[in-house]
C-alpha cells in the first residue's frame, strides 16, 4: 500500500481480525464475514446475499446443495450476536430472483423475523431482488428503500460511475487471486481507496468478478486497497501481488 493511500484509509488491525479504515472520514470495519461495521450509528452492512439461489438453480433442473440460505443466515446471525447492532442493512441482492422468497422455508423467515427484532431492518433494492421485494413486503420484516445515507457514507447497491465519495456499494462480487508456495488462493474482498468501498458478496452460493476486471479497475484513479477475506483475518494485499 503506497504512504497516500495509507494515510487517507489509515488503515489497523481490529481484534475481531479484520481491518480498521476511514472511508469519507467515517471509520469502518472490513469483518472477515465480509461484512461491514460502521461502529459510530451502530450500523451492519451486507450485500448480495442471494438467498435462495439454490432452489432458482433446481427449478432449472441444475442440482445444487439446498443449504445456500440457512448457510447465509446463520453467518448473519453470528454477525448480529456478535455486534450487537441498531441497524441492519441488507445492501441489495438479498434474494436470487422474482420467487425467492416464496421458496425461502418457514425456519429461515422465522429466524429473519427474530433477527430484526428490536433493530431496523433494511432491505436495499438490488437488481436481482426488485421483484421479490415489491411482491413480498407482507412476509419481511423491516423497510424496503433504494439508496441510505449513514452518516457521510452514500450506500447504494450498484457503484456508479464518477467519484461517487462516500458510496458503499456492492453488486460486482469482487474476488481477488493470490499466488503463493506455488498455488492460486482465490478469496472475496473488499475494494476500496478511502473515498467509495466496494463490498464482497456475502451469501454463500456466490461467485466473484476478479478484481483486475474493467468493471472494478474503472472506478479507481488509482490502485485501491483490496483487503481479502481469511478465516481469521482480513489480509490487505499489494496489488503487484494480485495473480
């Protein structure tokens, strides 16, 4: 990490493991479930849950585990335990498709109503999730709204382009690859240069864009910081590093 991006992100290690930075002057933990801390508004964010994608995917007769949901919710449920927070922000994507929810099983919309009791909930659209929102709002608990300021941070489910100072966006799935001892590790992270922060996709049927992609590449003047995802730890990698 070159001395102009460390000291915008000012960047140190949390003790839950993960990174401590400043996004927009708002400090912010990059946890190792990928999900992100704002600590000041007591506020948890996760993006791209895609509950329910198994289920889309055996509709269409392409067999996958039907574990994808309960998997996603208790990693969120672990998060909730574990912080304690006022708010939840669910930052698009949460649900596969159109149907999602009307697949979702009666124990994980019972756990989503535990969940956000006592808290607010927010459902943030997303563009796979329009649909099972709008259709869905007597089943959820919680509001259901499009963009969310927290603070100075501007959160938004697809990154825009410009400076976009501020925004918190997911949508991309961002993964990065590192080689070393001579194999490829191929982990989700977060993307970020102090200014706008791209989160990992946290659901567990997920897959990952590479970082290096135009997609990712293009919202950054220059290299951001990519901080990958480990069991323990949240590691920040040198770009050079990137295979």
């Amino acid at each position: 990490m070159n001395a102009a991006l460390r000291q915008t992100l000012s960047p140190y290690r949390h003790p839950c493991g993960g990174l401590k930075v400043t996004v927009a002057g708002e400090a912010c933990v990059l946890r190792c479930s990928g999900a992100l801390w704002v600590p000041a508004h007591r506020t948890l964010i996760a993006s791209d849950l895609h509950l329910e994608k198994g289920s889309a995917f055996a509709v269409r007769g392409q067999m996958l585990p039907p574990y994808d949901s309960p998997a996603t919710l208790a990693k969120l449920e672990a998060e909730i335990e574990d912080l304690g927070p006022a708010t939840i922000v669910l930052l698009g994507d949460s649900f596969h498709d159109a149907r999602a929810v009307e697949r979702l099983g009666e124990a994980e919309h019972a756990r989503l109503t535990r969940l956000a009791t006592g808290r607010r909930w927010i459902w943030l659209e997303g563009n796979h999730d329009l649909q099972a929102l709008a259709g869905a709002l007597d089943r959820l608990t919680g509001e259901v709204v499009t963009t969310l300021r927290v603070g100075a941070l501007h959160l938004i489910h697809e990154p825009q382009p410009g400076e976009a100072v501020g925004e918190v966006a997911g949508h991309l799935h961002p993964a990065a690859r590192v080689a070393a001892y001579g194999r490829g590790v191929r982990r989700p992270c977060f993307v970020t240069d102090g200014r706008r922060i791209i989160l990992p996709a946290f659901g567990a049927f997920t897959g990952g864009l590479d970082v290096r992609h135009a997609a990712i590449t293009g919202l950054f003047s220059a290299p951001p910081l990519v901080a990958a995802l480990g069991r323990e730890k949240v590691h920040a990698l040198a770009w050079e590093r990137l295979a």
